[in-house]
C-alpha cells in the first residue's frame, strides 16, 4: 500500500519531541554511546571529556522524555536507550 502524500490525521508530535531532544549533538553522543552500551553516568563523562553536572543534566532531559532508562546496580545507575525511534535514528546514522 502506497502511503499518502500528505496525512493530515497522522500525529507527529511524539516523533517531532524526539527528534528535538536529539538535535543537541552531546545528546546525540549519549545516545549513540548507549545503543552500543549499557553505562553509568562517570564512565559516559569520562568518555566525552565533559562536566558530570552537564552529562547528568542531558540524561535527566533523555530519561524525562522517555529515550532513555535507569536501572540501579547498587549506588550506580546504568542507562540504556529504550525508545525504538531514537534507536532507529543512531542506526540510520551511523
């Protein structure tokens, strides 16, 4: 079935959130990194060579917008990318 040019019932808006929040390139980075791996917060900063308070800062944002998961392993926490779209968008990118 060919789809139509124009769907006017169709709604974007989740797509068009998605797309917002990975328009940051370190955003872009975190997520990449974690298509590839489950990481904690030190070993996502560490890699990127940026401030913990600006890579906990774009997690909270990723986690808020439902990108990204936490699961706590003791004091850490692992995060993972859980949203099939942002995983679509790193695949077609790299």
């Amino acid at each position: 079935m060919k789809p139509k040019e124009f769907d006017k019932t169709r709604d974007f808006d989740g797509d068009a959130d998605v797309l917002k929040v990975l328009g940051h390139p370190v955003r872009l980075k975190i997520v990449a990194g974690l298509c590839a791996k489950e990481c904690n917060v030190k070993h996502i900063w560490e890699c990127l060579g940026l401030p913990q308070a600006t890579v906990s800062q774009h997690l909270a944002l990723l986690k808020n917008k439902g990108i990204i998961e936490g699961r706590r392993d003791g004091v850490e926490v692992h995060y993972s990318v859980v949203h099939p779209l942002a995983k679509k968008i790193i695949s077609i990118l790299l």
